[in-house]
C-alpha cells in the first residue's frame, strides 16, 4: 500500500502492538530545521491559565467517596506555549516513534505508547517537571506524580483528507439548515460515526489531556462523561496546547469524534498519587492489549513494590516505637494492616495475565462500571 493513497487513518487496519509498521503518518508537521532546540524550560515553555471551572465528583451525581479526590474533570485550560507543542509534535512525530511505538485496539484504531523515555526527552522531561506537576496536582486537589515511564505518554490520533473534512462540514451544515426549518436547531452536534475512543474507564486515577492540534476550526470534539444517575454530560474539548484534567479511573467516558479538522492528536499523561498511603486502584485492563507487556509489568511491579516496601517500612517504624515505649502490640491494627497488604498483593497478581493469555488489540467492557446494554449493543454493531 502506498502511503499517498491513505486519506483516513480510522480506515486503517494498524497492526496490533506493531514494533515495524508498514506505512508512516500522512500528517503535516513543521520542518525540523524549524523547530526550536534545548531542554524543557518552564518559564519558556508552560503558560499556565487556571481553567474556568473544575467539576466535583458531586457536580456529576456520582458518591463523594468515589475515586481518590473530590475532584472530577476541569474545563480546558492553557498549559504549554506553541513552541512546547511544536516540539512534542516533531517528537511524537517521529519516524521512530511510529516504527517501534504504534497500537491500535477495538477503542481505538491509531495509538502510539511507551516511546517518551526513549525517544521523546523533551515530552519526558515536560511532565516529570516540578513545576508541570505542580500545576497538575493543584487542580486536581492531591499531590500527583506521573504513573510510571510507559504512560508518558499515550497519544491518540485521528486523520482525514482535507476532501473529507469539507465534505463533513457541508453535511453539517446541510443539517443545520434542516434543523432550522424543522425547528430543532440549537442542539448540540451528535456525531453518527462512531467516537475516536470508545466508552472506557482510564487504567490510572487521574489523566492530563492535552491537544497537539489547530483545533480553531473544529466541531464537535468533547469528552463525554457518564454521570453517577445515568446521565451524559460533555466537557468542552481544548484547544491547541490546552489540557483538561481527568479523574479517568472512576468517571466513564469517551472521545467524540470532530469535524472541521483533518487531524485530531491528543496525548493523555497518566497520573498517581505520590503518598503510598493513599489507595491505588490502577487495573491493567484497557492497557494490557496495547502494551509492550514485558516494560509494562515491569514498570507496574516496580512501583507497586515500592509503596508496599514504604508501607512496610512504616508500620516497623510503629512497632519499633512501641516497642522502646513498653506499649503492646495493637495485634488488630496489626492484622488490618497485614490483610489490607494481601490484598494489595491480590490485586497486583490479578491484573499482570500471563502474556500468552493477552490477546492484543482487545480491550473487553469488564472495566466499565455502568454499562448500558444500549451501549454495548451500539459498541458492537461499530465494531462489526
């Protein structure tokens, strides 16, 4: 296949996991003798705007004590100057980031993992930044650090021909002026084809979104988000080099697809919370199938050890000082401790699937927490 006969990306059958690509991406990216040079700078490269509003798990309907923090997702705010999007497009543009870092899954059809620690320093050194996280963990109410190295970080991408995206818009527009003669304008665009990702919980508790594309012109776009009675409500999608925040793990949502672009690049960094105290409800589940498991599972263990070392190291600093003080032994507070650790164990067990067990690309719906049978239905008939 040559690559100037491809105008859609969403038409492409990606191979799974696929460490060597046939083709390569078809879209526009500034010349590299363009793109400025040196290390991430935040007083050069983040222009940090405080969103207009940050949702509560409350706003959404959804159990005060659900998830880690009160807060649920924020309206878009300016994070990164254009010349920080310039450069984390020249890098995850990359022709090796597309040789050795492409998924694609029955959620989505084109991803790219696991590439910043390799072959991305300047997106790497963006988001392991005091300052970057700073700004992430203010907003999301609790102090954050990224995930692990793998999820910095996951891009998604959606592509079409300019002839597609005019041909999109004048339907659009065709609809609009019927709307109006019916008397039904107003209501905000549905799009019929199905979302660029598909209704999901996030793998991690909380998730920055960020675009990397001219969005000026575009229509549609927002992240739709299952509410706790049932209901959907949609958060504005950001413009370029704008982000959202996202309390992914417990929300249900998904991508809608725009119109008006002929490129859509988003790329979600994957966040947790920095004390080992606080619960860790990470599930491998929509990560699995569009992963290098070997990094992954490596990177998972190792995180996962530290908190319990940490958690351990803690409780023998109490016995200890108990101990010199002539205090018993809470043996209950004990015992809580030792089961709420061998759970912890569980769950790490439960979530590393022997590889051979791994069928790549599909993601299943055993993630999700209200799941319609509508929905699954409807999912099912896109996927067909």
């Amino acid at each position: 296949m040559d690559i100037s006969d491809i105008s859609d990306i969403s038409d492409i059958s990606i191979p799974v996991a696929a460490m060597t690509p046939h083709w390569k991406p078809i879209i526009d990216s500034i010349p590299s003798d363009q793109v400025a040079t040196g290390d991430f700078d935040p007083d050069q490269h983040l222009q940090y705007e405080p969103p207009a509003r940050v949702h509560t798990m409350k706003d959404l309907c959804l159990p005060e004590n659900t998830g880690i923090s009160a807060v649920a997702v924020s309206e878009p705010f300016r994070l990164f100057t254009t010349e920080a999007v310039h450069r984390m497009r020249a890098e995850v543009l990359s022709q090796d980031v597309w040789n050795n870092c492409q998924y694609s899954s029955n959620l989505a059809q084109c991803q790219l993992r696991g590439f910043a620690a390799r072959y991305a320093p300047f997106v790497y050194d963006t988001w392991k930044s005091p300052a970057t996280l700073s700004i992430i963990s203010k907003l999301a109410g609790l102090d954050l650090i990224t995930e692990m190295d793998f999820e910095i970080a996951h891009i998604n991408i959606s592509v079409r021909s300019e002839e597609e995206k005019k041909q999109q818009v004048a339907a659009f527009a065709e609809k609009q002026a019927f709307d109006e003669d019916e008397g039904i304008a107003g209501c905000p665009y549905e799009p019929e084809e199905k979302p660029i990702v598909d209704w999901h919980t996030d793998a991690y508790p909380f998730v920055c979104v960020t675009m990397l594309s001219d969005c000026t012109s575009m229509i549609g776009g927002e992240t739709a988000l299952r509410t706790g009675n049932g209901g959907i409500v949609k958060v504005r999608g950001p413009q370029m080099g704008c982000a959202v925040i996202l309390q992914g793990r417990y929300i249900e949502h998904q991508a809608l697809r725009a119109l008006g672009t002929t490129e859509r690049i988003t790329m979600v960094t994957s966040f947790r919370p920095r004390s080992p105290n606080l619960p860790d409800d990470t599930v491998l589940t929509t990560v699995r199938p569009i992963s290098n498991l070997s990094e992954l599972y490596s990177q998972y263990s190792e995180y996962r050890l530290e908190i319990l070392e940490e958690r351990v190291r803690t409780q023998l600093r109490v016995l200890r000082e108990n101990k010199r003080g002539g205090k018993k032994v809470n043996v209950k507070a004990l015992k809580e401790f030792i089961r709420a650790q061998t759970d912890f164990l569980a769950h790490m067990e439960h979530e590393m699937v022997d590889e051979d067990l791994v069928t790549m690309g599909s993601i299943d719906d055993s993630h999700l927490h209200h799941f319609s049978q509508d929905d699954v239905v409807a999912k099912r008939k896109r996927a067909a």
